[in-house]
C-alpha cells in the first residue's frame, strides 16, 4: 500500500526568507532545488504575497461575481484588488464617444 504524502509545514520566517530572495531576484527554480521546496509551493507564496497576504495562515479573501452574459462587465474583489472585466468592443465604443466629445 502506498503512504499518503503529508502536507509539510513551514515557518513563518522560511516563507519571508523565500520571498525575499524572489525579490532580490533569484529564480524560484533555482531556490527550489537549493531548498527543496516545491517550485509550486514558491509561486503560491509568491502570488499570495503579491495579493497582501502577508502572515503565514491566513488565507487572502476572494469574491468573485460572474456576468450573467459575455457582453456584461464582470469584476472579482482579489484580496484587496478590485479586477475589472470588461468586453473589448464595448470598451473601445466607449473610448471612441469619449474622444468623439472632445472635438
């Protein structure tokens, strides 16, 4: 019978260490094989540190609202990241009108 993998658990202070070397600008490849830490592991760091998660649970809020149709604007509350979707060719008619105003 194969043993199920554990999840590895990480100080506060490897996590800080790691991404301040990302930082600096060493490869994450790189730090992974030197650590032997999951190169995964390190990207979801990193993400989650770009997002605000700062301390080492505490998981970043995420709230999505999905557009009921394709031609909607949609928007997603990413940690404290507002993301704006909106349709191209509505954008662009947007854009237009505005620059159609101004002559």
């Amino acid at each position: 019978m194969a043993k199920k993998k554990t999840a590895r658990r990480y100080t506060l202070e490897q996590k800080q260490e790691i991404l301040r070397r990302v930082r600096s600008g060493e490869r994450q490849t790189a730090i992974a094989k030197e650590t032997g830490i999951p190169a995964v592991t390190i990207g979801y760091w990193v993400s989650r540190a770009k997002a605000g998660a700062v301390s080492g649970r505490k998981r970043v809020a995420r709230r999505a609202v999905r557009a009921p149709r394709s031609r909607d604007i949609a928007w997603a509350l990413d940690g404290d990241v507002l993301v704006v979707r909106i349709p191209l060719r509505q954008f662009v008619r947007h854009l237009a009108q505005r620059a159609l105003a101004r002559i």
